[in-house]
C-alpha cells in the first residue's frame, strides 16, 4: 500500500481507495463521457452568444436618423 497524491488537490491517499477523502474525486481518473463535455460547451455558447451581442450593441454609439433636408414648396 503506496501513497498517491490526488489529481485534484494534492491530498495523499492510500492507493487502495477509490475516493479523495478529502474533496471526493475518484482516485482512479474515472472520466465523465465526451457528450456532457460537447453539452455543457454548447449550453455556454448558447448563454453567452447572446450576451456578449447585446453587450456590443448596447455599447455602441445609438445613431439618431438625419432629418431629411427636402425643401417646401409653395403651392399657388
């Protein structure tokens, strides 16, 4: 039985065991799948694409139309 730092944060832990007995993660590098990787990408771009547009537009000088410059004629 060997002591092996945890990945996550540096706690030593008996080889044997399968959890950090201090912050829980699994000792053997346990992996979540590729697809809640590519979801939880696509749900932040989904959240921040949005914002980050209505930031721009908000910080962008508003433009007042030009009143147009058509002269009145008399009618007779």
């Amino acid at each position: 039985m060997s002591l092996e730092p945890c990945k996550v944060c540096g706690v030593l832990n008996s080889s044997e065991e399968e959890i950090c007995l201090s912050c829980g993660y699994p000792t053997k590098g346990r992996k979540r799948p590729v697809i809640f990787q590519i979801a939880a990408i696509i749900l932040v771009l989904a959240f921040l694409v949005p914002l980050i547009a209505t930031l721009i537009n908000l910080m962008k000088p508003q433009q007042k139309p030009q009143p147009s410059t058509t002269t009145k004629t008399s009618l007779k």
